[in-house]
C-alpha cells in the first residue's frame, strides 16, 4: 500500500463556480490538475449553512447535496488543491490521509 489522500468537496446542486455549475466547473478543475479518481455523489438530504435540503415527496428540492470526492497520491491532491483553490469561494472542504490498494492504477499501468 501507498498513502494517499482523500478531497471530498460539499456543494448543493444549485452551487455555482465561475458561471457555471459547481459540480461541473470542479470536474473540469479535477481534469485539468490530472485527478485520476472522482466520483460525484447526490445526497438525499442534507443541512448546512442554506438550511435542510431534502428530496422527501412534500419537498420539491433542486437543491439537493453534492459530494465530489476525488482518491489520489497526496502530490496530486495538494496540486488539484492549489489550482481549485482559487475557484472554491465558499465550498467546504475536507481532505484526509488514505491508504492506496491500486499501485497499478495511480502509476499509470491500467
């Protein structure tokens, strides 16, 4: 195993950066610091500095949170991080050390 880190980013689905939708303006920043693994999650309810977001059937939310967690070497982590920086305005933002099982894949040998 490697280590690694974890960047999990929150926004809601209504969240904008740079004129365009959060989650697809920090995809393209994902791409354009190399970021191999990154998911993008929707939850089904959430609470934060907006109030409730939820996707119960009384509520017509498009509101709804989002998690954009990216899995890579700590190097290209803290490189995705000092690009998106400047783009992140008020996202929260949570980053941690993680082991790497797939040497093979971070290296580039799919």
């Amino acid at each position: 195993m490697i280590e690694g880190s974890c960047l999990r980013i929150y926004l809601t689905e209504s969240s904008r950066i740079d004129g365009k939708p959060a989650m697809e303006a920090i995809l393209n920043l994902c791409r354009e610091a190399g970021l191999r693994g990154v998911s993008v999650m929707r939850g089904i309810e959430g609470m934060g500095e907006g109030g409730i977001h939820t996707a119960s059937f009384l509520s017509l939310s498009a509101n709804l949170p989002l998690l954009v967690e990216a899995i890579d070497t700590s190097e290209r982590i803290e490189q995705a991080l000092a690009i998106m920086r400047p783009h992140l305005g008020h996202c929260l933002v949570a980053c941690w050390p993680v082991s790497l099982m797939r040497t093979e894949y971070l290296h580039g040998h799919d």
